[in-house]
C-alpha cells in the first residue's frame, strides 16, 4: 500500500514527460497564442450580451460561447496530453438561411461610439466577426505549424466550424444592412469569371 502513490505519480509524470516530449516549441507559442485569442472571444461575450437588443442575436451569441467553450476545452486536453480527446471537435450549424442580399443602399455615415451606452446590435455584431476572423486566422497558422499529429488535426478541424460561424454572424448582419455587399457590373463580372479556364488532361500517367 505505501508503495501505491510513489508508482501513481512517477506513472504521472511519465505521461506528463511524454507529452512535453510530442510537441515542438513553435507550435507550443503558436497553440497559446491561438488558445489565449480563443480565451478573450469567450471573456468578451460577457460584456456584449447585457447590451444586445435583438433576441436572434443574443441566441446566437450564447451558441457561439458554448461553441468556443468546448473547443477550448477539447484543444487544452489535447495539448496536455498529446493523445485523443475526450471530446472530438464538434459540428457547429448554423441558423442563418443561405440568402445574401446584394447592392448597396445610401445609409448614414458610422462614427465610432462615445460611451457603452451607444453600443448597439450592429456594433456587437462587428465585434462578434472580427473575434472569429482572428481566431480562424489563428487556428490556421498553428495548424500549419503543429507537429503533434492530434492536436494539428484539433486546430485543423475547427477552422470549418469557426468559418461557419462567421458567415453566420456575416448572413445575419447583411439582413439587416449591416453588411452591405456591392457588385460588379454584369460585364465587368462576366470578364473575371471568364478569365480563367480548366487544365485540360490532369489524369495521370
């Protein structure tokens, strides 16, 4: 029995010891830099959700913190251990319909917000897309730069799910003219679709 727990914590250390051992330095800054962007996303949703007005938005904020909550808890198991998760990466899907409205309409010049107070949906919104763009550049470059195989395929496969995100958060806020999306003229369109064709016989040899 007084042997037990010396065995216990050099069996520990020896699965601590092997994990340190799975993972290169770079991807070590790249996974805390990535991890503590992730961190400031899900604080940051504290301080926007007393502000919002629209119900939507408010559910889907609260879908997206719970989103990026497992994430995080999924990528810091990953990294401690080196091995499978407990929970894989999940599926995130969206509520957004795919409709884009395109065209700009005149709308008033924005100035940034002088107190809390002015903060609004569309300001919340912004926030919300700029958050995700930079956690979806993030999860990339550490998936690039990861040498554990695991946790390369962790960061790897949440990028899809962080990009779903986004384009929810950017679907909501063209309905809502937030986001406008200009276009070209036809023939202008017509020129660059057209300005580039297939390779011919790309089977091989």
């Amino acid at each position: 029995m007084l042997n037990e727990q010396p065995q216990n914590q050099n069996q520990q250390s020896s699965a601590q010891m092997a994990a340190q051992e799975s993972h290169g330095g770079h991807e070590m800054f790249d996974a805390h830099e990535a991890l503590s962007g992730l961190v400031g996303s899900i604080e940051q949703t504290l301080l926007y959700e007393p502000h919002i007005q629209d119900p939507e938005l408010k559910t889907m904020l609260q879908k997206h913190k719970a989103y990026m909550s497992q994430t995080y808890n999924t990528v810091v198991e990953t990294l401690k251990t080196g091995k499978e998760p407990t929970v894989k990466t999940q599926t995130y899907n969206m509520a957004q319909s795919n409709n884009v409205l395109y065209g700009m309409k005149p709308t008033q010049p924005k100035t940034p917000a002088q107190s809390v107070n002015e903060l609004n949906d569309q300001s919340i919104s912004g926030f919300m897309m700029g958050n995700l763009k930079s956690s979806a550049s993030a999860f990339t470059m550490t998936a690039l730069e990861t040498t554990n195989p695991v946790l390369r395929r962790v960061f790897a496969d949440s990028v899809p799910h962080i990009i779903e995100m986004a384009y929810e958060v950017f679907l909501y806020q063209n309905k809502h003219q937030y986001y406008q999306v200009p276009q070209l003229k036809p023939e202008d369109m017509q020129t660059y679709m057209n300005s580039f064709s297939p390779i011919q016989n790309t089977m091989p040899h």
